[in-house]
C-alpha cells in the first residue's frame, strides 16, 4: 500500500512524536530529519528514510552504526506493512497507513 503512512515514537525519548506523510520520511538527529530524534545518542543524523516505491513503502538504513531494526530483525532495506515495529536506537516505532479523510495524522 502507498497511501499516507503514520510514523509513531511509542517508546524511547521522544515519544508521541509522530508525523504523517505521503512521501518520503528521514529519520535522524539531525534538524533537517522530518521525524527528528534529536535526544537519542544511538540515532545518527540521517539514519534511515521511509519511501514508497512502486506501490510499496520501503526502509532503507543510511549505513548507521547502531542499525535499524524492523520487527527485531536488523535490515538495510526491507518492505513495510500495516502495524511494523521499527528500532532506531532507543526509540521505537509504529507504522501504520491511514486515510487522509479521518484525521489521523496531526496538522502540518
């Protein structure tokens, strides 16, 4: 599915961050992340991006040193479905495809 996917923070420093989008999303400690996990020592400043391709989102870890773990499963880059737990250093992460129509994603 590519519709809008909502990235959730469930645990870890920056939990309730969330953000909502239909294309790509970075992850990282650095301020030009679009979920940003700046208190997490373990995040590098771009640890992953999130993106849709061919009808289809995908992970792929940018070469960091403590990993990206999808489902407890280290990977460099794997599909995404409805309800993945994803581990960027101390956080964890919900994904989850929503309908733009119900507001479930907070304003931009």
């Amino acid at each position: 599915m590519s519709g809008t996917l909502k990235l959730e923070v469930v645990e870890g420093p920056c939990q309730g961050a969330t953000v909502c989008r239909r294309g790509g999303i970075t992850v990282g400690r650095s301020r030009h992340a679009d979920l940003l996990l700046r208190d997490d020592s373990k995040v590098s400043a771009l640890h992953a991006t999130l993106a849709p391709l061919r009808g289809q989102w995908f992970i792929e870890d940018h070469g960091s040193t403590n990993g990206t773990y999808v489902n407890g499963e280290r990977v460099e880059q794997c599909p995404l479905r409805d309800g993945d737990t994803i581990s960027i250093g101390r956080s964890e992460l919900v994904v989850q495809w929503v309908d733009d129509e119900e507001g479930s994603c907070p304003p931009t």
